[in-house]
C-alpha cells in the first residue's frame, strides 16, 4: 500500500508519516541535501535522524526512483519529495532555462512510475503549498507549480492520501 502524506511547513506530516510505520525494519529514503557550512540545515537533518528507531537504514539516494525500485519487501519511507524535486530542478538547471524543466518533469515520471510499481508497504511525505499566495519571483512560481503537478500524480497512483494541519491528519482517501 502507498500513502500519501502531504502537509505545510512544521505540520507535523514528517512525525506522522513516520508514525505510519511500526516495523522495526524500515528504509529511510532521505532526499534532504548536505549543504556544507549550513549548521542550521546539518541541525534540521539531525532532528529527523534522532526521532528514527534505531532499526531503520537511513538511504540518501542521487537516483530515488532507483533507490525505490530496490528497495524489495523492507517497508519505505521518503522524506520529503519537495526537498527532492528542489534538488532535481537545481541539477538540471531548471531555475532559468524552460527547456530544463522537461528533464525534471521526465525524473518525476520515473518517480510515479517507482511509486506505482511498489510492492513494499510506502508512505511518501510531500510540502503542500499550494494554499497561499502565488509567489513573486519566478522560481517560486516554478517550484509551486511543478511540486503541486508531482503531488496530483502521486496522489493518483497511492492508494491513501492524508493531509496533516496544525498536527491533525486529514484522510483525502
């Protein structure tokens, strides 16, 4: 079974989806990117890290639909998919050249397909933000718009779709 979890910044989705998963052998798949210098960002990803069991296999994979394909029958979890799709849209130098946009848009494809296909029990988390105001600079347009498409069609391949507010899940399906 696929889940969808979907929520904004400090919703709680990450916990909850993590609290989806009560075996005590999971794979992590983390898409969050060291930066070096950035201690705020290293103390981000070491807040993640903390609240896993320590049975869990944390995976930081440069191809995720790879990554998910392998996973086998452990039970996966990938944190987040907009940290992923950011990255995705910085390596094909999407930001300023519309042309680009199409390579990512052929790495998300390859992402839904993954997802469709897996037999492991997943739970996926994802940003939704779509529900304020369209931002102002180009990029920000961009990253919304491309992140809200990917969310639909992951949406229409999991078989279960919550949304987290405030901490509260909201089952969509």
């Amino acid at each position: 079974m696929q889940t969808l979890v979907l929520g904004g910044a400090r919703s709680g989705k990450s916990a909850y989806a993590e609290g989806l998963l009560q075996e005590p052998v999971v794979c992590y798949l983390a898409t969050a990117r060291r930066r070096p210098g950035d201690a705020e960002w290293d103390a981000r990803i070491a807040a993640h890290a903390a609240r896993r069991p320590s049975g869990w296999r944390t995976v930081e994979p440069a191809d995720l639909a790879s990554a998910l394909r392998n996973a086998g029958a452990v039970p996966v979890l990938i944190d987040d998919i907009a940290t992923w799709l950011a990255g995705e849209l910085d390596d094909a130098g999407a930001w300023n050249d519309q042309a680009a946009i199409s390579i990512c848009r052929a790495r998300c494809g390859e992402l839904v397909s993954a997802v469709a296909a897996c037999q492991a029990r997943l739970v996926i988390v994802s940003a939704e933000v779509g529900l304020g105001v369209v931002p102002a600079t180009h990029a920000g347009r961009l990253f919304r718009d491309e992140l809200g498409a990917l969310n639909a069609q992951l949406a229409a391949v999991c078989q279960e779709v919550v949304l987290v507010v405030a901490g509260l899940p909201l089952t969509l399906r």
